[in-house]
C-alpha cells in the first residue's frame, strides 16, 4: 500500500503522520519526501474498512491538504528505471564503491566475465578487469573522469571511469565511488563510423571471405558508372542491400532509390505500375521509372517480369524513352537501373521465357554474390553481428555463442543464404529464455542436405521412394542444360536408352 500526501513543509509533520498510523497497528516499510510539497508513505495492505477510516484521520493532520493512494514510491520508479536501463545497456557496466568493489552489475557485465551476480557484488573490480588500478584511482586527492584501454581474459575493451561524487549540506562533493563501463572494439568501431557524415553504403556489407571481398571491390567500381547493373546470386544472398549500397556509393546518392519486386508485381498492372498511366489528357498515376527521376530504379528478380513489360523496358534502356499508358507522348527518363535475378538468364532466353536483346541490354556491367555455403569464413562474424543488431533492438543482453552452436553453424548448408541466418537469429533473440549462450536449440534450424534438401523428421515412405524423388528432381534439373538422351546419359555415365526410359517413367520431357 502506497499513500501520496499533499502537505505544507512544517517540523513535526511526519511525525504527527506516524502517530496516526501507530494508532491503526501499521508498520511503515519506507518513506519519500518531495520539496514540491508531497509525502510518500508505504505499509503493507490493510482492508477496505480501515483504509477507509485511515485516509480522514490523516487529512485531520494539520499542514495536510490532501491524501490518496498510487501505485508507486518516486525512489521506487527511479529505482526500476535505472535497473532496466543497466539491463538495456549493450555495454558491461559496473558501479563500485571507493575501495573499488563491485556494488551495482548489469546483465551484460555478468555475460562478459562469465559470473553470476552474487558472486561478483562486494569484490574488487580488478578481479576481473586487468590494466587498470582503481582503488589506486580512486584514492587520489582529485579525481576525474578516466578512458583507457583494459582487458578481461584475452578479450580487449575500452574503459570508460565517471566518478560518482554527492554533495552534503555545506555544498562540497564527497567521492562515493565510479561508474565503470566497457566498450568491445566492434562497439566503438561502430560508434565511429556513425558519425561519419560521408557514407558510401558498403559498410554495412560484411566480407571477411576472400569471395566476398573481391565482389565489394567489383561493387565499388561498378557503382561509379552509370550503366545497366545485373546482380545474381541465390536467394537470400543480399542482392537488394548490394544494389543500394551501388546507389549510395554513386553520383545520384542524394536522388531516390527505388526497389521494385517484379514477381509481386501482377501482369494486368505491371506496366501502370512501371511507367505510369493517362486518361482523358490528365496523368493519373506517375510510374516508377518517372517518380524515380534523378535517382536508381532497383528491379528485384527481372526475370520475372511479364512479356509487355519487358518490350517497354528495352526501349526505355535503348533510347532513355517510354511512353505512359494511354498517351503517345515519349517521357525522357533520367534513372540508373539495377536488375537482381537467381535464375539462369541466358537459359530463359533459350526457351523464349526472357527477351535476348532485353538481357544484353541489362548485363552490361554485373557481378555475382557467392551463396553462404561459398563463403564459410563470413558466418560467425555474421551471426555475431546479427546477434549484437537484434539483441540492442530488443533491449536483450548480448550473448555469446556457445562451441556447439559455432560447429553447427558452420556445418549447416545454409540454403536461405544470409537471410536465413538472419531471420534465425532474430527468432532466437526474441525468443530469449535468460540463457548466457546461443546454442543449436534455440536456432530452430531445419534439417538440410546440400543436393538433397530439407529433411522431414516424420518422413513416411520406403528408400525406393525417397530414391525415386531424388532421382526425378535431378533430372528435371539437368535435361534444360543437356536436352537430348545421348547428352544427358554421357554426363550421368549412364547409357541413352537408360536416361530415354528414366525420362519417360518420370514424365519428363523438353521444354517448349
């Protein structure tokens, strides 16, 4: 039970109030005072009946105004503020006294040097924390705030040491101790770069592996020019983030950056959508090409765009031209295009499913994004970077990722690519259940086999079956790049009449 009272500031006045509650039988827990004219009283519960008769008998008190009940004490608000605030805090944080023990820890402290809470409070902080003395520091006759270097097993950190100084009643500071906080390398890195003001867009594209590397140096030079882009890669592997990191790194940065999903796109709109539309004289609607202007026009999974479209698309990148929908009237546009897809181009163009003079067009310049199984060295320093975004988005402790958890990840084939592990680590985050390390349980993975696909745990059948679908995906796969029996049988190192039987049991035949 809390009570807020609204009183003059007299001598004598809280004492007059405890009389009263001493006549009830109740026990005060604790009491706030406010200079703003307020007192805060707290007890335990008492009934309906003597709350009642309680709250009069205080109002009767001379100096009291007012009195009513709240859900908390100002000290106890502060109190959980500031607790949640240190539970919040991605860095490790430390509150000790002026002997240099540990008074106040937060969650992410606890995670850094491996402890639990009990057995850290009360010892010196220097335990822990080497290369700095700071009850040394904090016996010195001034003391100011500090910033160097320390470091907690073989891992390095900035430390950052604010003195905790209170004032007493002839208005001079009396030392009570220091707040301790410390910064991982990764963390100040990334404070720096957010403050730098010329950004290109790529330094949010993490390469560690020499694949990926080489792919951001193409990237970087490509962005400069102003020619057609073409982007492949699997799905998931970052097509979108690479194209506007091109557009932010090129000369029509401070222009709009358009991304449009061509297979969302249905084909009775796609090129309203596209180029706009007129009725009666008047625009109706201003395409993307046109709402572009100036800037890039991101077209995600170009294969996927109807047959119509595709017509107008060409014209627009062989004379810069395209007309809007009900209008005669040529619009010159004024927008760099960047095409993604995962599919095969120069295949859709042999069964008629792409325009060939639409693909030269769009493949004057381009660049391939390795899938992740391709690029196995960028996993844990990707995770660790999803698990470091998500984990301060969530207002979670960072944790670390346990051994096992390492082995699986580097170990799993990753068919979602970079997306796949992001949206993993983001369910793991969110699903957080107070543990201090990521382990394989809380990915939530799928079972997977390169070639094979995903496993069903309650898979139903006979090997013969599961033989039979492996065997038809993989023809269907092949035929398309060697379409007669003779071709087919010789890289499979079958012969003809085997494959012609095969594809005929199937019901696999050409593509028309």
């Amino acid at each position: 039970m809390r009570l807020e009272v609204c009183c003059l500031d007299r001598v004598g006045l809280a004492k007059d109030i405890l009389v009263v509650l001493e006549g009830y039988g109740i026990n005060l827990i604790a009491i706030d005072a406010s200079n703003q004219g307020f007192l805060y009283l707290q007890f335990a519960e008492v009934n309906f009946d003597t709350l009642s008769e309680l709250l009069p008998s205080i109002r009767k008190v001379e100096g009291v105004h007012d009195v009513r009940t709240v859900s908390f004490m100002p000290s106890e608000q502060e109190h959980y503020a500031l607790k949640t605030l240190l539970k919040t805090l991605p860095d490790s944080v430390f509150s000790i006294d002026v002997k240099g023990r540990v008074r106040i820890v937060n969650e992410s402290a606890l995670m850094t040097v491996g402890m639990s809470e009990h057995e850290i409070l009360d010892e010196p902080l220097n335990h822990w924390v080497q290369g700095f003395n700071f009850s040394r520091w904090l016996s010195e006759t001034l003391v100011l705030a500090q910033a160097t270097r320390v470091s907690i097993g073989q891992n390095e950190y900035l430390a950052e040491m604010l003195p905790i100084y209170l004032p007493d009643e002839s208005d001079k500071s009396i030392l009570a101790g220091a707040v301790v906080s410390l910064k991982s390398p990764a963390r100040v890195g990334k404070q720096f770069n957010a403050l730098q003001s010329q950004t290109t867009g790529f330094e949010s594209v993490l390469a560690t592996s020499d694949k990926m590397k080489e792919v951001l140096v193409q990237a970087r030079r490509m962005a400069q020019l102003d020619a057609p882009l073409l982007i492949t890669g699997e799905t998931g592997t970052g097509k979108e983030l690479m194209a506007r990191a091109c557009h932010d790194a090129s000369m029509r940065r401070e222009h709009p950056f358009i991304a449009i999903n061509c297979a969302a796109l249905p084909d009775s709109a796609a090129e309203e959508e596209l180029f706009g539309f007129v009725s009666n004289g008047e625009i109706v609607k201003r395409g993307f090409f046109e709402e572009g202007k100036g800037g890039t026009v991101f077209l995600d999974e170009i294969a996927e765009m109807s047959k119509s479209a595709q017509v107008k698309l060409l014209r627009l990148l062989q004379d810069g031209t395209f007309r809007r929908l009900g209008e005669d009237r040529e619009v010159r546009a004024d927008v760099r295009i960047i095409c993604s897809t995962q599919k095969n181009l120069a295949e859709l163009c042999q069964t008629g499913e792409f325009r060939e003079d639409l693909y030269y067009r769009i493949h004057v310049l381009s660049f391939h994004l390795p899938s992740l199984r391709e690029r196995k060295v960028d996993v844990i320093p990707l995770t660790e970077m999803f698990l470091e975004h998500y984990s301060q988005q969530l207002s979670i402790p960072i944790r670390r990722i346990s051994a096992q958890c390492r082995e699986h990840l580097l170990n799993y084939a990753w068919p979602g690519n970079v997306r796949q592990l992001k949206n993993a680590i983001f369910r793991a985050v969110s699903m957080w259940d107070g543990s201090a390390e990521l382990s394989v349980e809380q990915l939530k993975l799928p079972s997977y086999a390169e070639g094979f696909g995903y496993f069903d745990h309650q898979f139903e059948g006979s090997l013969d079956q599961a033989m039979k679908q492996f065997e038809s995906s993989l023809l269907r796969r092949l035929y398309p790049a060697y379409p007669s029996t003779r071709q087919l049988a010789k890289k499979l190192g079958v012969s003809h009449t085997a494959i012609a039987n095969k594809l005929r049991e199937y019901k696999i035949s050409k593509q028309k």
